[in-house]
C-alpha cells in the first residue's frame, strides 16, 4: 500500500515540492557558507519525494547551533517551503481520494520550518531512532 501511495504522491505533488527543496538547496549551496543548509533541503527533497513509510525524529546530538540555523532557515526558505505545503495540502484536501495526501503535506510542515537536527527514517525504526 506504502509503494501505491508514493507513487500518488509522487505524481501529485511529490515531484514539486521536491523540485522546489532542490532549488532551495541549490541557492544554499551556492553561497558557500550555508552549504549545510542546501545539504539539509536535499535530504529533504528526497522526502518530499517518497514520504510514505518514513517519518523524522528529532536527533538528540543537535545543539543550540542547530537551533541558531533553523531561525535563519525559517527566515529565508522554511516559509516559502512550509506555504507550498499549506497551499499543496489544502488543494489535496478538496477531493476525497487527495485528502490522504493532503494530511501528508501538512505533516511536513514541520521539517520544512526546522529541518536541522532531525532524521528521516523508516517508519518500523521511528522508535528505535529516538
């Protein structure tokens, strides 16, 4: 079921947001000294892309420069990126069938607002991760 409802996704809405965390990721890369931003937008993309049968947890490792970053991720990509998942989910919403994957785009909101010092991972190893 996981592999059909990717591949929905994908064809929804999947294959944009994903395309635009990869242009996020190209901007951060480009000026150097936010590499670590593009990294994060990547990995990122790559979840936009396949969500179903993976979640994020937080990464108990993350400092306070994780949390420094995240501000200046907000303030320059995450609410652009969190928008496009408010706008993709509330027009999934509208259908029966889209409703699913409308819950999906909320749920990444919060990745897309503060992406550092989290993981993807399986859904089985959620637990096991923390």
């Amino acid at each position: 079921m996981k592999f059909l409802l990717n591949i929905l996704w994908l064809i929804l809405s999947g294959l944009w947001l994903a395309i635009g965390y990869v242009v996020a990721g190209l901007i951060c890369c480009i000026l150097i000294i936010t590499i670590p931003f593009g990294i994060a937008s990547f990995r990122i993309a790559g979840y936009a892309l396949w969500p179903f049968g993976r979640t994020t947890v937080e990464r108990h490792d993350a400092g306070a420069g994780s949390a420094i970053a995240n501000v200046i991720w907000i303030v320059f990509a995450g609410w652009w990126l969190a928008l496009g998942h408010i706008v993709t989910g509330l027009a999934l919403c509208v259908t029966i069938i889209g409703i699913p994957f409308g819950i999906a785009n909320f749920k990444m909101i919060p990745i897309s607002l503060l992406p550092l010092g989290r993981d993807i991972v399986p859904t089985d190893r959620a637990f096991t991760a923390r």
